[in-house]
C-alpha cells in the first residue's frame, strides 16, 4: 500500500508548482496509472516516493508518504554507467542477493533465458524489451511488495508489450506506473492518479480515482461534456437576460440626458429609476461570478492541415527489392515496397529488425522523387534546433504574418507564452512532439515519414494526433507501436522480418 499526504511539488528552475496538496491512497495489490501530460511531476513523483534524494537536485517537495513493505523503482531509461555495464555487472548492482534459484524464478517469470545472467553483453546492446524485463526481474529477485514503474512501455515491440500486460495485470503486488500506451492503460488500471495543470498551465489539479482507467476516462469525457452543456445553456440565458437590462439602461440614460429643466418631476422618477437598474446591475455581475464555468482540459487541440496532398492512386515511391543491411549485417533478405497516395503505411516488427534503418532509406528514397516530405525521428535532437525558440523553428524567415500564424498554432497547443520564449531544449518531449507535428502542419508537406510519433505524448494528447494523421491527404509511412495509432489511423500493416516485408495480421 502507498499513502501519500499533503504533496507539493515545486520545480525549481522556474519556482513553478505542478502539484498541490495531493493526497491518496493506492491499496494493497492495486494496480495504479499515474497520468498527466509532459512536465507535471509524474516522474518527479515516482522518483520522490523510492528516494527523496533522487529530486533533490530540481526539485522541492513538500508532504509525506509512506509504503507499506519493500518498493522498487524502474526508470525510465538507464543512466550512461548502466548502459555500459555488462548484464551480469548490472545484475550485481541491482540484486540484494545473486540467489541462483531466487534469479533463476525471476527470469523464468521474465521470459529471459537464465544463461543472460552471467552475460558480458552490455546492457546498451540489449533490446528495449530485454532491458525491461531484465530490470523487473531484478526488482522481483529483491522482493519488492511495491513496483513503481515510470514508462516501461516505452520502447517495446508488440509482443513484449503484450507480455508486460499480463505481466502488470498478474503480478502479486502493488503497482504505481506511468505509461503513454492507451491499450495497457485500458487493460491493466484498476486506478487513476491524475496531474493536471489548467488556466494556462498556471493552477495545479489532481485527481485520485478508485475506478478502471477506461471508466474514469469515460466518466471525465461524461462530466465535460455535461457541464459543458450547462455552461452554454446558462451563458446563453445570461446574455438574454443582459441585453435586456442594457436596452432598459440606455433607454433611461438616453431619457436622463434629454429631460428638460423645466420637468423636474420627471427628472426626479428617472433618477429614482436608474438607480434601481443600477441596483438589477449589480445582481447581475454577482450572478454572472457564479454561472457555470466551461470546462477546462489540459490537451491540445490540434489545427487542421494546411496543405499537402497525393492524388488517389498517385505512385509516391517503388523501392527494391533490395537485401536491408546495417554495416556487414544482414536485417532482410529482400525488402519490396511500394507506397502510393493517400495511404497510410505502418511498419512494425520486433525491436532491432531494422525498423528505423528501413525507414531512413525509404526517407530519403521518397524525397528524390521530388516530394515535400517531413521526417519525424525518435530522437528529437537529430532535427530540432535546440537552442533556436519555437516561433523561430516554426517561421525562420522572420516575418511578422509568418511569426502571428506560428503563435496562434503553439496557442491552440496548449504552449504558454513562458514556452514560447524559452529554447526548444528545455520543452518536455511531449512538447517538442507537437512542435514537429506544427511544422509539419506549417510547411504544407506532401508525405510524413513518421517513427514512433506517439512515444511522448501522453493518452490525453495521442487521440487527437490520430485525428490529426487520419485527416492528413497525403501520404504517411511510419514505425509504431502504438496499437490504437494501427488500429485507427494505418490503411495498411506490413511486418519486417529477416525474409523482408509481409502483411501483418495482429494476434489479438
């Protein structure tokens, strides 16, 4: 069990609280969500909760909590000394005991062969699947009652990802995580811790609920939309009931100012009646404090494209067939494809067949044809000017209709004017995902080359890039994981496998 009092969270750098007095509870064999977009402690709080030292460095926290056993921690990614470790070094480091029958039941639990214990592989060189499952089983080997996993979605093919829920759903054990993967979320909360920041990312919300994700998310969309409704409907009298008092207002001022001075009678009853529409003035500004305020939701609203289109049926690219190779090493034995408008092409394959390789090839393939293409990578770094501000990214020429469209874009995705003013470097991934999708949005492009375009945002701000994508006229080849990115945006699935490219049929 995890119980949490009174938590503040303050990031230093800016002195800005994303969470206030947060209490919760999260009981015994609870399997709880911790959501929230980029930037509002999620991480920050998982950290807190193993190890208070590990914040200490950006961050002031206020409150207590307590854990009722043992907890382990998962990060998110290893550090740059992990990665250089070998597994049986990184093992050594993590495992109260190197126990052979307690390690050999955590692997077999993992799905890892015990022979990967005593490797002199580094862990850098494992795939993002393998890394997770290692890191679990050394939590599993130490006995932890309590798992606090920050995104061990992230990085896993489909299959792991569909080991890690049944993992998370069958384990005997409290568990608090973060995760962007909607699926998992849906399969595996039985709770929802929420972070929120409203007004402009300017007030703290937080929101502990004891039901399913899927139902909370159901029951939050329920209770906007209802009080949405109400706002409108009470606005709307609101403003009849005003125009009526103004016409009343105007018409005994107008009056005022016309009486003569040799009516003083009349100039008296008028007197006496605007201070009485004065007075229905003043009930009405009270009223309007307390009408019902319109629902306020952190997630972006995404602009529609501006541009950018391949005709129906229109060849965009032919490729091969040709052997996929990364150095000497062969990825495929022959790799044919062919993509045309206005499809939406989505490659999937387990970690390291060469997912990325091929669509960097493909990238640069397609952009010989002549295309306006854009190239969202999983790194941001390889693309993004990172000390240039985001308005300067988004119209480097400069000018002012250029600079006036680029911050009406950022506005509408939930950037405040502090984000528009600070390098693209210190925006949360999440952030710089969406910074991409708007210059791809503002550069008109014909073809999106897309890998992994959902990894950092969050399940609040992924359905509304699936609407983005799906309305997009031109054509779209990308690498994902995302189940519910397939499912509702992808036209057409292909696996990459060792023999090449072949239709995918999922399991499920």
């Amino acid at each position: 069990m995890i119980q949490a009092r009174n938590i503040t969270i303050t990031i230093d750098r800016d002195m800005k609280t994303v969470v206030e007095d947060f209490s919760f509870t999260v009981p015994k064999g609870k399997k709880a969500a911790l959501i929230g977009e980029e930037g509002n402690g999620k991480s920050t709080l998982l950290k807190w909760l193993y190890d208070p030292a590990l914040v200490e460095s950006y961050a002031t926290v206020t409150g207590d909590a307590s854990i009722d056993g043992t907890a382990g921690y998962l990060a998110q990614e290893l550090t740059e000394a992990e990665k250089h470790m070998s597994v049986s070094a990184y093992l050594d480091a993590h495992c109260e005991t190197r126990s052979p029958k307690a390690l050999s039941r955590a692997m077999q639990t993992v799905g890892l062969p015990f022979a990967l214990t005593s490797s002199d592989r580094t862990m850098g060189t494992l795939s993002g699947g393998e890394r997770v499952k290692l890191a679990l089983a050394a939590l599993l080997v130490n006995d932890c009652d309590v798992l606090l996993l920050d995104e061990p979605s992230n990085d896993l093919d489909l299959d792991t990802l569909h080991w890690l829920e049944t993992f998370i759903a069958t384990v005997k054990k409290t568990v608090l995580f973060i995760s962007h993967d909607e699926v998992l979320l849906g399969r595996t909360a039985d709770m929802v811790l929420h972070l929120e920041l409203v007004r402009r990312k300017t007030i703290p919300r937080a929101v502990a609920a004891n039901i399913p994700y899927a139902e909370y998310m159901q029951r939050r969309e329920a209770a906007f939309s209802h009080q949405a409704q109400i706002a409108q409907f009470e606005q709307k009298a609101f403003r009849q009931k005003k125009e009526r008092y103004l016409a009343i207002y105007n018409a005994v001022d107008h009056a005022q100012a016309t009486v003569s001075r040799q009516d003083p009678s009349t100039g008296r009853l008028l007197k006496k009646k605007m201070h009485t529409v004065t007075s229905i003035g003043r009930r009405l500004e009270k009223e309007q404090e307390a009408l019902t305020e319109a629902p306020e939701a952190e997630w972006a609203i995404l602009p529609k494209w501006l541009g950018g289109e391949v005709k129906n049926g229109k060849t965009v690219l032919e490729y091969g067939p040709a052997p996929l190779t990364a150095g000497d090493r062969l990825l495929a034995e022959s790799v044919q494809f062919r993509i045309s408008g206005p499809e939406r092409v989505c490659i999937v394959g387990r970690n390291g067949c060469g997912k990325t390789t091929l669509l960097k090839i493909l990238k640069d393939e397609i952009a010989k044809r002549g295309y306006r293409t854009f190239y969202m990578p999983q790194t941001y770094a390889d693309v993004l000017p990172l000390d240039s501000l985001p308005v300067e990214y988004l119209a480097p020429d400069g000018d002012k209709e250029s600079v006036t469209e680029a911050r009406i874009f950022l506005g509408s995705m939930k950037y405040t004017t502090d984000e528009m003013s600070h390098p693209i470097r210190a925006l949360s991934g999440g952030q710089q995902a969406k910074l991409l999708l708007l210059k791809a949005i503002l550069d008109r492009v014909d073809v999106l080359i897309l890998d992994e375009p959902t990894r950092n945002l969050s399940p609040l701000s992924a359905p509304a890039v699936r609407t983005l994508l799906n309305g997009f006229r031109g054509a779209i080849l990308m690498v994902t994981h995302d189940r519910l990115l397939i499912e509702q945006a992808a036209t057409r699935v292909l696996l990459l496998s060792e023999s090449g490219l072949a239709p995918y049929t999922s399991a499920e």
